[in-house]
C-alpha cells in the first residue's frame, strides 16, 4: 500500500503546517497516513493525534501502522461527523490538514467502482456502511435530477448533461463501470484527450458521498478546533472543492480584527514538476493555508 498511494504536496504541507515537536495534529482525510507519517516523525505525540477516515480499508492500515495512536482517536466517520464530536469534547489542535479528494488506493481497487478504468459493479462509496451507491444514483434518479447532478457536481455543459441523462435512463438498468462510460461515449463525437466519461464519474460521485455539502458544513468549525495560531491545511482536487475553500478562507478572514483566521495563502500552492513526473495525480491537487487568530 506504501507504494500505491504518495501523498501529494508533501513538502508544501509540512512547510505550511511546521509541525514542531510535542505538537497536536488532526487529519480529517488520514487516507494511508503517508502525510500523518512526516508529521508525527517530526512531533512525536501520539496521544494528541487523531486521524480520521470514512473508509475502512484506510482505517484499519491505520490502526496497524500508528499503534502508538490510542484506537479511539483513529476514528471511522465522515470528516464533518468526526469534527462535530471533536467539537463537542472540546478538542484543540495546533495542526489540522483535510485532503478533499478520492485516494488512488480507492480508484484503484477495482471492486470499489470509482474508475472505468475496470469493469466493476456501480458503487463509489467511500463509506461502504452506507445504502447509497452509484448504481442507485444512476438507475433510480429521475433525467431531471441526473441533469442536475451532471451539471453540478460535474460542471458539465447543459446540452451534453442532458444528452448524457437522456441515454442512461433509455438504457437503464447499468450495472457496471465499463457498460456507463461506453454510454456516455456513444453521446459525444469529436477527439478529446479527457474520456468523456470523467466528469460523468465525477459528479456521481459526489453525489454518492455528499462531498461538497460535507465540505461547506465542515469548513466554518475548523476554526474552533483549531489552538491560537494554529495551522490550517486543506487540500482539493477541483474547482468545486477549491471554490469553497476559497470563498470561506475570504470570508473568514475579511473582518479585520474580528477575523478568525488569516489566510497564509494569495494563490493556491499547485505542484512542482518533479512531483508531477513522480505523481500525475498531483496535476489538479492545489493546496491553501490559514492560521487561527
């Protein structure tokens, strides 16, 4: 698993985070820890880390990799439930990093049906305790609300989002990742270096796991979690994502001495090239920084 999942901007995080030693760190999206790993070599406390993650794969890699952490701070849950409880108990940290993205070990499990890269079943979850799959998504949801979903969570254009609604539900019921893409390819003519397909994908998927409303309830308590001067790290992977982060990092921070946070960041960090030869994955991850006043 080391070898399958490289944490993007690695070094940009922890020079923007500065962890220091006997400092406490919260990770929202802990994945495969591989950045909790740096960090915690560099703080050495165990038993004010927590990390946290919907799936269970990752959770329990976790709970083998960090058995200095207690069990209970590696925590199974959504981001946004994980900080109500953390909220509720009253935890502070001098760090907090959320990485937004799917994880190249869930694009890469083929069962998980995030990529049509695979022939697979429709399911997407990242929490596989959930009801809600993509199959539900794509053969139950009316043309309207797959017009809407392609449209929202997929910025796709109106006339294409419909096309691509029209002929998923003339052909329905799909029940693999291979049998959708190829749907969604017989509705666009022309060349294109991008499937046709990926923002399909996309915006399934963040339908299934409620990613951008988890994201717009969760960024406006991070500051009550986080110490004075506490470092804020959060990582997206698209517009969608970004555009959040970025609205709320300026409206956070537009009060003056008022403000609850100070954004470290004009421009969102992107990777260098030599990460991006190692890691093409990294080619869309931009990274902001803020601080708790």
């Amino acid at each position: 698993m080391e070898k399958l999942h490289i944490p993007v901007l690695l070094s940009e995080v922890l020079a923007g985070l500065q962890p220091k030693l006997n400092e406490s760190y919260l990770d929202l999206t802990a994945g495969y820890g591989g950045h909790a790993r740096e960090i915690l070599d560099v703080t050495q406390q165990y038993k004010e880390t927590f990390l946290v993650d919907r799936d269970e794969f990752a959770i329990n890699y976790l709970r083998n990799k960090f058995q200095q952490i207690p069990s209970e701070q590696i925590i199974n849950t959504d981001f946004y439930g994980a900080v109500l409880q953390l909220v509720e108990c009253g935890k502070t940290f001098d760090m907090i990093l959320a990485d937004f993205g799917v994880s190249s070990p869930q694009l890469d499990m083929e069962e998980r049906g995030f990529s049509f890269r695979y022939d697979a079943p429709l399911d997407m979850r990242m929490d596989r305790r959930q009801k809600l799959t993509a199959e539900d998504v794509v053969n139950k949801s009316s043309e309207r609300e797959l017009v809407d979903i392609f449209k929202k969570y997929g910025e796709i254009p109106d006339g294409s989002a419909h096309a691509f609604a029209r002929v998923i539900v003339h052909h329905r019921p799909i029940r693999s990742t291979v049998e959708l893409a190829e749907l969604i390819r017989t509705r666009v003519h022309g060349y294109s270096r991008v499937h046709p397909a990926t923002q399909v994908f996309q915006a399934i998927r963040i339908a299934v796991n409620n990613e951008l409303e988890q994201i717009e309830k969760t960024l406006p308590l991070l500051p009550s979690l986080l110490k004075p001067n506490g470092r804020l790290a959060i990582i997206t992977f698209h517009s969608l994502e970004d555009r959040l982060v970025k609205n709320y990092f300026k409206e956070a921070s537009s009060y003056g001495e008022e403000s609850v946070i100070t954004v470290l960041t004009k421009k969102p960090i992107v990777a260098n090239p030599d990460e991006l030869a190692i890691n093409p994955r990294a080619r869309s991850a931009k990274l902001r920084l803020a601080k708790r006043n």
